[in-house]
C-alpha cells in the first residue's frame, strides 16, 4: 500500500516559494509516496459600505486579492507537475478557494485524508506557520516541514530526539517510512535540559530498532543553556543528518496554540527537514 502525501500550497497573503515543489517531490519519491497537491485560494467576503467607495475601491482590492491568489496557486501546481514529470511520482492536483478565516482550518480537514503532509517552511511566513501548526494538532497526522533553503537530498541518515514520552514515541511509529529507507539512525537525548524518566531511554530505542533490522545507535546531547530545538537541529547537522525526527508538544485552546519549547522553536527556526507528530 502506497503512503499518501498532501502538499498544501499556501497562496495568500504570504505565499509559498517555488522552492516548495522540488523539495516536496524529492520527499516524496524518498518514501515511495503518491503526492496530491492543493492550492489553497482565497475567498475574501466583500464588506462594502458607503465609506468603502469614498476613500477606497474595495471590491476592486478584492478582486486583485482573489485572482493573485488563483495566480499563485496555478503557478505552483505547474511548478510541482514539472518536478513530479521528471521525478516520475504519481501527482494529482486540486485547487479549493476557502474563506481567509478558514485558510488554516482547511488543510488540517484534508491532511486527515493523507498519510503525511509536506509544508514548506520560510522565515517571516507567517501563514506557513500557522497552517504548519494546524496541521500538527489538528489533523492527527504527521507533516515534514521543509525549510525553503534547504532541500532535501537523499534521507538516509535520520536523527531522532528522544526523552520516552507518549509524543515522542508517536513520532518514532509515524516515522517508519523513513526509518525503513534510512542506513543509519540517531537517537538523540538531551542530557542537561531536563531530567528523563530512564536514563537509558536512547539506549533502550536504539537497541529496539536495531532488533528490526535497522542500524541505530544512542547519541548524548549536552544544550548547555541553548534552546532546546537549536540544541537538536545542530546536533543533527553536525553528524550529517537529513532528517529529524521528533514529537510535537501543544495543545489547542481558543484557537491560540500552546506549543512546547522545542516545538516553538522549530516552527521559528527550522535550519533542516523535520518530522512532527503530535
């Protein structure tokens, strides 16, 4: 059974790069998965009312917002067909127009119909990260966030940050396709930011992934007072890692997302591909 990928592709008001459909395509292809890609249009309500005509033409603003963002959205559904041709993966497309309001809800709903989803991450794009965090609690389903400047090469190295919790154990079971493919596994714990449960927990993974076939061993990180997520991701490119593999801790209240130091500091520095799971 084929796993299948949802890559959303943001259009309005902070747009994703081209950058985008290589590197969707490549993770794609890594795992063996079929991508379906959607253009998230806008729709944006037209609020009209005496003064809206005497200062500014707003349905005219309008109207340039929505067909922008059709534009953009063609464009990179183009640009993930051409990528996805010569990669040779299979690709369906689709476009929906969603209320501004909705834009964050919406890819969460279809993402539940999908193994994973690929989001592209960039720096000052605020609605990649929104619609990121909605996909992570909302959906109950993995992403791979996928910095803009960094692409993907070959997986074949992925680190794991591990402390024994339910999330992270999550994150390992969602990670099998990549841990499968992978000659060389990670396992990352952080010794100094807070105490573990086992002190064995890295040893004790490594040692059940190597039952299974796969090569793993137990790495120490020392974060001596920097960030959480700083202290993994350079772990991680240090030893050469492609990919990283943790869980996400948060949770949804009025709408206001309560994140966990290391998954904030993801979703505001991201320096390499990361898998989430919550």
């Amino acid at each position: 059974m084929k796993q299948q990928a949802l890559l959303p592709l943001v259009t309005y008001p902070d747009a994703n790069s081209d950058a985008i459909a290589a590197n969707a395509v490549a993770i794609a292809k890594w795992i063996g998965a079929e991508l379906h890609a959607l253009a998230l249009n806008v729709d944006i309500p037209s609020l009209s009312s005496p003064l809206s005509h005497m200062f500014l033409n707003v349905p005219e603003m309008v109207s340039d917002a929505e067909a922008s963002s059709r534009r953009r959205g063609d464009h990179l559904l183009e640009a993930v067909e051409q990528q996805s041709m010569v990669a040779g993966i299979q690709l369906t497309t689709d476009r929906i127009s969603t209320l501004l309001a909705l834009l964050t809800e919406t890819p969460a709903t279809y993402a539940r119909y999908h193994d994973i989803s690929l989001v592209g991450w960039e720096a000052d794009n605020e609605t990649c990260r929104t619609i990121s965090e909605s996909i992570l609690f909302g959906s109950g389903r993995p992403a791979v966030l996928m910095p803009e400047h960094v692409g993907p090469s070959s997986l074949h190295h992925v680190a794991i940050a591990w402390d024994g919790s339910r999330v992270a154990a999550r994150a390992v079971a969602d990670a099998r396709p990549f841990l499968s493919r992978a000659t060389r596994i990670s396992v990352f714990t952080v010794s100094d930011e807070k105490p573990l449960k086992e002190k064995d927990a890295g040893d004790r993974l490594a040692e059940g992934l190597r039952a299974r076939g796969l090569s793993a061993e137990a790495v120490s990180l020392m974060g001596e007072g920097h960030p959480i997520a700083q202290t993994l991701q350079q772990g991680a490119l240090e030893r050469e890692c492609k990919l990283l593999v943790m869980g996400a801790y948060g949770h949804s209240r009025m709408r206001d997302f309560v994140l966990g130091g290391a998954t904030g500091g993801i979703l505001k520095e991201l320096l390499m591909p990361v898998m989430l799971s919550h």
